[in-house]
C-alpha cells in the first residue's frame, strides 16, 4: 500500500478522520480524533515521543497499536508494544506509558465521558 502519510499530516489517518472532533488533551505532544457513542468513546491517537503517561487508572480500555513503539505497563506487567500489537486493560487497572517514539493507536473506551472534545 502506499505510504499517504505525507499527505495526511505525517499520520496514517486520513482527512476524514482528522476531521473528526479533536479531544482536549492535557498533555502536550499528543493529539487525538474522537468517535462518540452513547456508551463507549473511539479515539486515533497520534503521540509524540513526549516521555512518560504516569500511572493511572479509569474504564475498560482496548487498543491496537498503528505504528511506533511504546512500553506500557498494565498492573505489574511491562511490555513492550509495536504495529500490530494490542492490548486491553481491564476497569480500574492502573496502568502507564512511556512512548518510545512517535505512536498512533487506537483506544476504545468503555465509557462515553473519558474524554471531552475541544
């Protein structure tokens, strides 16, 4: 498949995703795209190399890793997670990443007020 990222904000979404309601996020570095449902939240991360996401926790999440590298630790297991891979950590499971590199993922949020738009 072609590689379209130049075209596309240096991301692998599309327009048509990137003009979806952009999340208000507290940290700097990242930037992401969210899909509503009365119970559950889609968001298309794209995340600089920015460090550290402390430990935290909140709903079920699941999410597939687009491209880049990160280490995340759910509960007291750490791995690191490339393309391809997913993950799911369960309701009220802390957890934390470090970003290795620039990443895109997919997160799905079992909770439709996780996140809010800007």
């Amino acid at each position: 498949m072609k590689d379209l990222s130049d075209k596309w904000e240096d991301t692998p979404y599309p327009e048509f995703l990137r003009d979806l309601p952009e999340v208000d996020m507290p940290f700097e570095g990242i930037r992401a795209w969210l899909v509503q449902s009365d119970k559950t939240q889609v968001v298309f991360f794209d995340i600089e190399a920015v460090g550290e996401v402390p430990p935290h926790c909140h709903c079920a999440q699941w999410g597939i890793v687009i491209a880049g590298e990160m280490k995340l630790t759910i509960g007291d297991d750490t791995r690191i997670y490339k393309k391809g891979d997913w993950y799911y950590i369960p309701e009220g499971v802390t957890h934390s990443a470090i970003f290795l590199s620039r990443v895109q993922v997919i997160d799905v949020f079992d909770d439709p007020d996780r996140y809010s738009a800007k």
